[in-house]
C-alpha cells in the first residue's frame, strides 16, 4: 500500500496534525472547507500529490495500468507497463540531437584543426565552421600563426680553444600542424635539443674572434640553416623564421682582458679607417699636381723646342739675305739692336770718344713728347728708332766739333 492511498492517512507524513488528532482518540475535528482538498481550509501547504501527478505523466507518455498481483501484494495503486514506440523514438532522437550538437565546432582563422578518427589521423581542417562525429573523432586546435619564442644560452669551445658565453633567441612557428601534433611528443624541447646542437656547431667550427666581433651576423645564418635541418629531420613541423644573437662574450672570469682585447682591436680598426680616409684626400691630390707637373714641363719643352727652331730657321733667312745684301742687312740688324735695347731703358749715357764729357739722353722725356706729338702710337717703331738715332748722331758730332774748336784757339 502507497504512503498516501486511502486508508493509510493516519500514517501522512505531510500532515503531522492530522495524525496527532487520530492517535488521540476521536477528538472533534474542524470541517474542511478548501475546494481543493486541502486540510485546515488550505492554511496550511502541504506538498503535491506525487503519485497522482506520476500517474497523469504516465498516461500521457502510454503507460498502461495494471492491477495484477492482488491488494496484499500492492494494493490497487501500483503501476506497471511498457513504453510504447513514440517513446522510444523520441528517447532516440532527443540522444541524436544532443550528439549531433556536440560535434559543431569553429576553427578560428589564425587556427588549423588536426581531426584524429578513432586515434588515427584523418585530416586537417582550415579555418570555419565544421563538424565531426562526437566520441568518434576528436579534433585539436594548432595556432599556426603565432611567432614563438625560444632563448638559449650556454658556454661553448671555439676552433681556437678560447671560451665564449654564446645567447641566442629563436623566433619560430607552426608550419606542419599534423607533424607538430602526432610525429613527436615534445616539440619544443626537441627545438630546445637541435638549437643546442646547431649552435654548438657553427661556434665550434669558428675563432673566437670572429664571434665576440664582426661575425655574429654570420653566426645567426649559419645556425639557422643548421637548425632548419635538424627541426625537418625531426619532422616537427616548426619552421625557424628568425635567429637572433643577442649576446657573445667572454666568461666571467676573464671578461675584463678580453674587453680590452676588443677595445684595442677597434681602436686598431679606428685608426686604419682614419690613415685610409687620409691617403684617399692625399693620393688623388698629389696625382693631380703631378700630372699638372709633367703637362707643364712638356709644355715648356715644345715651347723651347719650337722657340729654337723658330730661332734658327730665323737665322738661315737672315743669312740668305745677308747674302743678297750685307750693308742693309748690318744696317737692318743695326737697327733692331738698338729697337731692342731702346725699347725698355728710360735714359741713357753716352762716353764721347776723345772727350772728358759724358752724353745724357733723357730717353723718357723724348718717348713723352714723342706721345704728345703722336697720341695714337704709344711705342717706338722703326722709323722713330732710325729718327731717334739720327739725332743722338748729330748731337754727338755737334759736341765733338764743338770740343775741337776749343782745343784749337787754346
């Protein structure tokens, strides 16, 4: 018998009124009043019928009552059926939804989804809105865009047998989502293994100086060809993008002498730059005043040589007219001579010959009125020479037949 059927009320959990009342033995009780059924009027909640409302969802999902199995055994209130096939599709079809539902997921665009199917890899999916089958396939998400980093740093041996503290950063990304999911379990630290290795190489094979100076941008390309093998040999899927060397110096330790093995090394190379700077001003400098040289003198050389020429080539005509001629030739040459030396001296002093006298001819003062006469010739020409002499002779013959007659009256 159900707590709650007919008969069994004295026992109502949800009414610990009702059966203090009973268990006192026949006291009054008041009317009930609520339409509904509730005790007291309905001043008190009591909770809801569950069987009947048990009942009311059973009969509308199918289930048929039975009352098999007497009274004693369950009363007449127990239920028991079968689902019918409405049920049981919409049981179904309720699981497929929410399965179905399960399976839609998005791939964002920086984002490759690697779908392994029953543990086995099926394919990779671009970025979208897909779907798989839930519990069947299981899908990772790799972020195949974003710029990884990884520092390294440790203490190496060079070609030279010198030590170095070598720190190097890694900038890498995921190229192969498949290869950098399933080929190996730990592909950062496989990447960690191969920069180790890669570097240690390429140091080992360089000088230390060639390191801690100008030769850490070969330093970064070398390993980071290096370091490509080694990750596609792993088949990790990485693709290196970038190998910076952040630092290369000496131990602790010794750092200070090589700090100054380095200063003295640049102040080496500050002061070749210097010295070629100077020799690239000076060398083009000389070689100009050189060429200068050496076009001058061979210029002076076809001057002389051509004066030369000129000279006796001069002489063999004046010879051949010598020749023809003599007394005007020596007239003619007479006459230049004195041209020549005329022409630059401002004033002259003659010896008279058998004389105590001294002749002064004030050359300038003849060349001014000279000017004066003639204002559109400003020099001497040859018949001015030949008028000038004249004179000069004239005056001298003057003075000597002055200077005799003198002597002949004493």
């Amino acid at each position: 018998m159900a707590w709650n059927e007919p008969g069994n009320n004295d026992n109502d959990p949800w009414n610990p009124d009702k059966n203090r009342n009973s268990q006192q033995g026949g006291r009054d009780q008041e009317p009930n009043n609520d339409p509904w059924g509730r005790p007291n009027g309905g001043k008190e909640q009591s909770p809801p019928d569950l069987d009947e409302a048990f009942r009311k969802l059973m009969d509308m999902l199918g289930v048929k009552k039975s009352n098999r199995g007497g009274g004693s055994s369950g009363g007449d209130g127990g239920f028991s059926g079968k689902v019918s096939g409405g049920l049981l599709a919409i049981l179904i079809i309720g699981l497929l939804a929410v399965w179905a539902a399960s399976g839609v997921y998005q791939v964002d665009q920086q984002e490759r989804g690697v779908v392994l199917r029953l543990g086995k890899y099926h394919s990779t999916v671009m970025p979208g809105l897909h779907w798989n089958p839930p519990m069947i396939d299981s899908v990772s998400k790799v972020n195949v865009t974003k710029v990884r980093s990884h520092d390294h740093k440790a203490l190496m041996l060079t070609v030279d047998e010198a030590i170095v503290e070598v720190g190097v950063s890694v900038q890498y990304s995921v190229e192969n989502p498949k290869d950098f999911l399933l080929n190996v379990r730990t592909p950062e630290e496989s990447l960690s293994q191969a920069v180790e290795s890669s570097l240690r190489h390429v140091v080992g094979s360089s000088e230390m100086d060639q390191i801690l100076t100008e030769g850490r941008e070969l330093l970064a390309t070398e390993v980071k060809v290096r370091l490509q093998d080694y990750i596609n040999a792993y088949g990790t899927g990485l693709l290196i993008s970038k190998v910076n060397v952040e630092n290369t110096q000496a131990p602790e330790q010794v750092k200070e002498a090589f700090d100054d093995v380095i200063k003295a090394k640049e102040d080496e190379q500050r002061v070749r730059n210097e010295a070629e700077s100077y020799a690239n001003g000076i060398i083009p400098e000389a070689r100009g005043k050189s060429q200068r040289i050496r076009e001058e003198a061979e210029a002076y050389r076809s001057e002389v040589v051509a004066r030369a020429e000129g000279q006796a080539d001069r002489f063999d005509r004046l010879y051949q007219e010598y020749v023809k001629a003599p007394a005007v030739t020596k007239r003619r040459l007479y006459l230049e001579t004195v041209e020549t030396i005329y022409k630059d001296a401002n004033k002259v002093v003659i010896d008279d010959d058998g004389g105590n006298n001294m002749m002064y001819l004030p050359l300038d003062q003849i060349l001014k009125n000279q000017n004066s006469a003639n204002p559109i010739s400003g020099s001497l020409n040859s018949d001015d020479i030949s008028s000038l002499t004249d004179q000069v002779l004239n005056e001298l013959r003057m003075r000597q037949g002055s200077s005799v007659r003198r002597e002949g009256r004493n």
